[in-house]
C-alpha cells in the first residue's frame, strides 16, 4: 500500500488534503478490500461455490480489471468480507460480487445460487425480486444477464413474463431477463462525470446505529436526488477541496430510518467506508453539512487504514465536547477532524445571521478543545501528533480576530454554553476520590487552609450518550435571548433568566440558595459558576469549572457550607470561619 509523505498528511491534518493525497487514500481502500475479499474467499475455498466465484472474479481481472475494482469499491463489500472471516457470512454474497463483477467485463458465465427468500442482488447492478425460493440460475453474456429458477423450481408455478430492462454497466448496457421484478441501482450525478450509488438495497448496507431505509420510491429517490445535487452545488462554490473529497472518495448513499425526534442523522463505518449513511434532511444546506462532516470521517478512517495515529485499547477517559459520555482517544481524534469539518461549513455561513454566527463559532470553540485535549496526548503517535498540530494550527488561524471575526455577543454566549458542557460532562462522569473529599472536609470544618496536594479524580465509564442540547438552565436561557426562543421562556428559571440578562450579581444568590437545598442541582452548578466567572470571582469560577465534582462532593459532606465560599477555599484565596 503506499504511504504518505509527511506533506500529504500535513494537507490532510489542516482539514482537507489534495487530489493526489486523496487518491492515495481511495488506492489504499481498494487494497484492502481486495485483500479482504481474496481472504475471505480462501478461507471457505473448500465449498464448490467459492471456487467458482473466485475463478469467475480473476477470470474478469484478467478481461477488465476496471471492472472488478468498481465491484470491490463497493463499501458493503468490506462488512461481508470481515463477517465471513469470522464464520458469521456465506458465500453467496462472494457470487454476487463476482456475477457482476463479471457482467461489468462482459464476460460469459453461469452461476447457480441459493435464494432462500425470492431475492437476489448484484451489487453495484441492482436487484430481482419475486424470484420462486430456492436454486437461481445466472447466466451472463456480452449483452445480457439472466436471473431464472433452475427448470425443477419453475414448474412448481405458472411461468412469469420475462422482464427486459436496462442496468448500467460501465459505458455498456445489458439486457436483465428475469422471473420476477428487476429493480435497477440507482445512481446520483454529481455533476460532470462523478455519480454516487444510491444504495437501498444491498442487504450488507445495515452498519450503522439506526436502521437503513428500505428502497425508496420513486418520488423520494427523485427528491434525495436533487437535494444532493442542490448540496454538492454549495459545496463546490463554497468548500471546492471538499467537493474533491467527496468526488473521489463517496461511493454511495445509505438512506437511514430517520430516527422519533424527526432530527437529520448521520453516520459511516469503518466497515464500509466510502458510504455515507444518513436520513433525508429537510434542505440542501444541512445535506451538505452531513456530507461535509461524514467525509472527514471516512477520509480519516481511510487515513487510519494505512498509518497509526494512536495506540489501541486505551480507557475511555476524554471528553468530547459533543457527547456526554467519557470517549477513548481515537474516538476523540475521529470527532474532533469531523467537527473541523462542521465548523468549516459554518465559516462559510457565518454572514448569514446571528444563528449563523453562533454555530460557527461554537463549532469553533468546541473543536479547539478537543484537539487541545488531544495535543500532547501520550496515546499518539508521532504522526499523531503532527496530524493534531495540524489540526490546531487552522483553528489558530480562524480564532485569529482577523480572520473571521465573531460579534462580541456572539462569542459570549459561546463561551458560556461551551463551558456549561463541560461543567455537566464533568458532573456526570468524575469522581472525587473519598480519602481526598474527607482530608478536605475535615480541614475545612477547622477553619484551615486548603491543604496542599493535588486532589483526583476517577472517570467513571457510562453508556454512549450524545450531548444534546439541554433544554433547562442558564445555557439555554443565554441561547435564547442571543437567538430568540425555541420555546416558551417563561419556563426559564428566575435565577436563568436574570443571568442571561446580563445580571450575574443577582443571579448569584439564587444559585447558591439553590444548592443549599439540592446539591443534586447540575442547572444550579452550571449557573454558580458561569455566574462567578461573570460576576467577579474567577478564582471560585476556576474551582466551579475545573472540578465540579470535587465542589459537590464537598457541598453533600459540608451541608451548612456555602458552596461558593467553598469553591473559593478549594481554589486557595479564603480561609473558612472555625466553627
């Protein structure tokens, strides 16, 4: 496989990578599958079917190898292969592969299949449906494909009208005459010759956490259609190396079952790379922001394919800034590239409106703190640490206020829901070791100083769970008089309110009453400490953000103590009343 010269991984750490990086990449992807597949095929070469198979695929190699690479290209393909080295896939799958790898090279050939459930694919071809249950036989020539049920299971029913239609084929054309339905794979343009697999059929597509659509109907095939093309308009005019991206390295789309919330979703894998899975949003824009952040993906998981940037099986002990549970360090280095990419689309958006503004430079803000966890991270490699410098050398360059400057507004409310995350993640998912919360609690009740000594904290492994946006607490009170209400504001607390208003001084109070009653209050402790940081007491604010845990602990071991007297000790500027 070839390897990247520290160049081409510098372009690609800085958010995109050019054409010839990006060819490397897809090269790099078409080795492996090969490998994969020629593997997966010697591992069952026993069974008479895989022999077939595999005289039939290098019989095409040696006609067209063209040919098989747009077959293997076929991100499922991967998913399959891998099952079937580990025992859990058959060969049929092999035969599909092969079959049309075969009728792409216009090869003469016969195959006989098992088709339990009356359905046979040829990826990358389409699909027969309706077929009698039981032995298929596919008959290829230059010119056409055959999809029938051997003699013995056709008279077991009334014989079905042949069904003549046209299936792609490279620049060829074949005539498919089949027992049942034939429903050909639909593809995409791009614009000029680039065209993507809209892939709803292939029964090795479910790779993702939400379910893959069925085939679409014609309609919703046509409207997916022009929402790409509407999108891959903006990204050329906007984002043109991304548009490269995408061109070489997208093979297909994946419509997914949207999920309840009715939010657009998305998503790749690395057993499939080179597919973007996603549910049809409402408009091009945020079809575009899917691709954009789903393409950083797939070009990192191509990049992971052929160098390591990290070491394998460390604990899940990082916070990403978008998610709630404590991540590994590849899981953060995969977000953190994505979101360099969401961050980016918002650059480009950023004069549309404060809404706009605010997406831009949160993407922004977050993305640097990922990446800022991830510099110096021991886990990296040294091309891990020069792919993350990459990364935080164009953050640098867009938080330069001469680049694209942000309303000062703006930036504020940023900063406060930013820090309102982390305070939550930190709440959730740290905690304080007993031994230290009691020496602390003891030395307060004392009336002593802080004592010296650095106090830790365990991570506490959770189940997956994204950080959505909360509904409640002074983030979203700030969200909403920055960019009006997303629902009824007086459903605000009070204490919210009077912070997003730009009062932290009366706001302050109401928090720590708050918390004298409830230390379980995690929208009370948010509040405390961006009301501190904002109302003069950056020494408790700095206690309050950097280990929340530590604070509560102390407030449920100190029930009469006030917890920001007590984030001021913790922090070493005040000295308790002995009492």
């Amino acid at each position: 496989m070839a390897v990247l010269s520290p160049g081409q991984l510098a372009g690609l750490a800085a958010g995109h990578g050019d054409t010839t990086t990006l060819d490397v990449l897809r090269g790099g992807q078409l080795g492996r599958r090969r490998l994969l597949t020629v593997a997966a095929a010697r591992a069952a070469v026993d069974q008479p079917l895989v022999r077939l198979s595999l005289a039939l695929l290098t019989q095409a190699e040696e006609t067209d190898p063209a040919a098989v690479a747009e077959v293997l290209a076929h991100p499922p393909a991967a998913g399959w292969a891998r099952a079937a080295l580990g025992g859990s896939a058959d060969a049929g799958y092999l035969a599909t592969l092969s079959a049309a790898a075969a009728v792409r090279a216009g090869l003469t050939f016969e195959l006989a299949l098992s088709c339990p459930d009356g359905t046979l694919l040829l990826p990358t071809l389409g699909a027969a449906a309706g077929l009698v249950p039981g032995v298929v036989c596919l008959r290829g020539t230059a010119d056409s494909l055959s999809v029938r049920a051997d003699a013995a299971t056709r008279a077991e029913r009334d014989p079905v009208r042949d069904v003549e239609l046209v299936a792609a084929a490279g620049s060829r054309s074949v005539r498919v005459d089949v027992d049942g339905e034939w429903s050909p794979a639909r593809r995409i343009p791009l614009g000029g010759a680039r065209e993507v697999l809209l892939d709803d059929q292939d029964p090795w597509r479910q790779q993702y956490h939400r379910p893959s659509a069925s085939r679409l109907d014609d309609a919703a095939a046509g409207r997916l259609t022009r929402l790409t093309g509407q999108a891959w308009e903006w990204i050329s005019a906007h984002l043109p190396e991304h548009a490269d991206g995408l061109g070489i390295l997208l093979r297909s789309l994946v419509p997914l079952e949207p999920p309840p919330s009715g939010n657009p979703v998305s998503a790749t894998s690395r057993n499939a790379l080179g597919a973007i899975a996603l549910s049809v949003p409402a408009d091009p824009q945020t079809l575009a922001l899917l691709l954009v952040h789903e393409l950083q993906h797939t070009k990192l998981g191509a990049l992971l394919d052929l160098l390591s940037l990290h070491g394998t099986g460390g604990p899940p002990r990082y916070r990403a800034p978008w998610r709630l549970d404590p991540r590994p360090v590849g899981a953060l280095l995969q977000g953190a590239y994505a979101h360099l990419g969401v961050a980016e689309v918002w650059r480009c958006r950023r004069h549309e409106g404060v809404s706009a503004a605010f997406e831009y430079a949160y993407w922004r803000e977050q993305t640097a703190r990922a990446v800022g966890q991830l510099t110096g991270c021991a886990e990296l490699t040294g091309a891990g640490r020069a792919f993350v410098a990459g990364m935080a050398a164009t953050l640098r360059r867009w938080q330069d206020p001469g680049d694209s400057p942000v309303d000062a507004r703006v930036e504020a409310a940023v900063q406060d829901v930013a820090d309102g995350g982390a305070l939550r993640w930190g709440l959730t998912n740290l905690t304080p070791d007993p031994d230290d919360v009691h020496r602390l609690a003891e030395a307060w009740r004392r009336g002593r100083p802080r004592p010296a000594g650095r106090s830790t904290a365990t991570v506490t492994p959770a189940a997956a769970r994204p950080a959505l946006t909360t509904g409640s607490g002074p983030e979203a009170a700030v969200r909403r008089r920055l960019l009006g209400p997303s629902g009824d504001p007086s459903e605000s607390d009070p204490t919210d309110q009077a912070y997003a208003a730009g009062q932290p001084a009366d706001a302050l109070p109401g928090y720590r009453k708050r918390l004298t009653a409830d230390p379980g209050d995690v929208d009370a402790w948010v509040g405390l400490a961006l009301a501190a940081r904002r109302g003069g007491q950056p020494a408790a604010a700095r206690a309050l953000t950097s280990r929340p845990d530590l604070v509560r602990a102390l407030c449920r071991a100190l029930p009469d103590a006030d917890p920001l007297a007590l984030a001021a000790w913790l922090a070493g500027t005040t000295v308790p009343d002995a009492g």
